[in-house]
C-alpha cells in the first residue's frame, strides 16, 4: 500500500511534472526549428543536446516557477531558493563550459582533417565523427528555453488550475 501512495504522490506532483512537459515541449520545438532551419527532419533533436530552443533552460526555469508559485512559502520559500540557484547553475553551464566544449570539438576535427589531408589518408584512429558538436548553447537559445519554461507553467496555471487556484 505503501508503494501505492509513493507512486500516486509521484504521478501527481506538479512541480515534477510541469517541468517535465516543458523539456519534451522545448525538445519538439527544437526538432520544429532545426526542421524549418535545416529543411531536413532530424529525429536525433528530440534527444540531443544543444539546439534551439534549450530544453535544460526550459527544464530549470519552470522547476523555479513552480517552487514559486505552488510550494508553500512561494517565491520566499527554500524550495524557490533552491531551484533558482539551480536554474542559474544550469544556464550559466550551458552557456559557458558546454559551449566551449563544441567550440572545441569542431577545432579538434579541423584539426584531425588537416593531418589525415596532409599525410594523404585517413586514420582509423582518429574518430573525431563520433564528437559532439552541439552541446552547448547560445545566450538566445537560452533566453528562448527559459521562456519556454516560464510560458509552459503560465498555461499550466491558467488551464489546469485557474490563474487563482495558486496556491495548490
């Protein structure tokens, strides 16, 4: 019985699943713009990192919105706090080490190209087709992915609990 009521608890937490639903929103528009970008379907973009807009963002930002609007205490509660300190964490990483990490990772294949053409063949050992190149972002997509975030818990607020239904 026990497992039951942990299990229900689980199915029903809106501060775990609205975040939740914001990643898998911010992940399909990401396969919809890098679609309409690239005029070609990518199914890699519903799980990749990088991209348009960012999905961590839109994660750790409605996390944050939730703790502030449906945890008791609200944006003065410890879970806000948390969460918020969190979201910035986050965002500043994907912004910052992330980032570089592609940025280098197109370097080292420039670089790999460079010596298989200048020794005139390709070696098996280099597999710089296997590095990831998106998986970082820019500050837009960023600032996009936050926005996802934050509207995906307005409408959330407004459909499922009536914009004075705060707090749950």
């Amino acid at each position: 019985m026990e497992f039951l009521n942990a299990l229900l608890a689980l199915v029903t937490n809106d501060i775990l699943l609205v975040p939740i639903f914001a990643s898998f929103t911010a992940q399909i528009l990401k396969l919809i713009v890098n679609g309409v970008i690239n005029k070609k379907f990518t199914a890699e973009r519903l799980w990749g990192d990088g991209g348009m807009p960012s999905a961590h963002s839109a994660t750790v930002v409605s996390l944050a919105a939730m703790c502030g609007f449906c945890a008791p205490g609200g944006f003065g509660s410890p879970y806000f706090a948390i969460s918020a300190i969190f979201a910035f964490v986050v965002m500043h990483d994907a912004l910052g080490v992330r980032r570089e990490t592609g940025k280098q990772a197109v370097s080292i294949i420039e670089i790999a190209d460079m010596l298989n053409e200048y020794f005139g063949e390709k070696d098996d050992e280099i597999k710089t087709d296997k590095l990831k190149v998106l998986v970082g972002h820019t500050p837009l997509q960023v600032v996009c992915g936050a926005i996802v975030g934050l509207v995906v818990v307005l409408l959330y607020l407004l459909v499922f609990k009536g914009i004075f239904g705060i707090p749950m």
